[in-house]
C-alpha cells in the first residue's frame, strides 16, 4: 500500500506541477493579450492625434486655396477692367486718327503728305480713305 501511496503522491505532484505549468502560460497569454491591447490602444491615439493633425492641415490648405481663388479673380477683373479701358482708348485713338486723316484730305493734302504730318505709314493712310470711300460708296444710292 505504501507503493500505491508513493505513486499517487508522485502523480499529485506532477498534476500539481502541470497545473501550475498551465497556469502560467495562460498568465502568460493573457499578459501578452493585454500588452498588445495596451499596444494598440497607444497605435490607435497616436492614429487619431496624426488624423486630426492632418485634418487641420487640409482645412488650412483650403482656406489658402479660397483666398488664392479669390485674389486672382480680383486680378482678372482687374485686367479684363484694364484690357477694356484700353480697347476704349484704341477705339477713339482710331477714331481721331480717321478724322485726323480725313481733315487733312479734304484740305486736298497728298497722302504721302498726311502720312509724313501724322508720323504713320502710306499703307494704313491709304487703307483708311479706301475704307472711308468705300463705305460712303455703298451709302450713296444707284440710279
């Protein structure tokens, strides 16, 4: 009977020891578990902080995106306004210069004397009365 006493003794002790043995992986287990719980909930601040982050990034991109938008369509108003007035200004240079020339031909100046008097080429002189002259043609009336 002592013999089956040893044995069992010497199997509660191995179950003892394969108890405590799984006992501590599960320790083990549920450490490491809570460790990389602890790690992601750290990767998951860090993720939030680096997303806000970028968020104020972007809002302060597109508020230098609009006031950029908004200064350039303050220049182009500005030029098309420019652009305009000059047109207007070549428009009644023009205008003067066909009267300037018309003065002078009905003073029965030359062209190459016009040309010379208002410092511009006998071709635009002389395509300026050929327009003149056709355009009164048309308005003169066929018998």
């Amino acid at each position: 009977m002592e013999i089956i006493q040893v044995i069992l003794d010497g199997l509660l002790i191995l179950l003892a020891i394969f108890l405590i043995a799984e006992i501590r992986k599960k320790q083990s287990i549920k450490k490491q578990a809570e460790e990389f719980i602890l790690s992601m909930e750290t990767f998951l601040k860090e993720s939030k902080k680096i997303s806000q982050q970028f968020e104020e990034n972007l809002d302060e991109k597109k508020h230098i995106i609009k006031t950029l938008l908004t200064e350039l369509n303050e220049k182009i108003e500005e030029a098309n306004k420019y652009l305009n007035k000059q047109e207007y200004t070549e428009t009644q240079d023009l205008e003067n210069l066909k009267n300037k020339i018309l003065v002078l031909h009905k003073q029965n100046l030359g062209i190459d004397e016009i040309a010379q008097k208002l410092n511009k080429p006998k071709d635009e002189i002389e395509l300026i009365l050929n327009l003149r002259t056709n355009r009164f043609a048309k308005d003169i009336p066929k018998s």
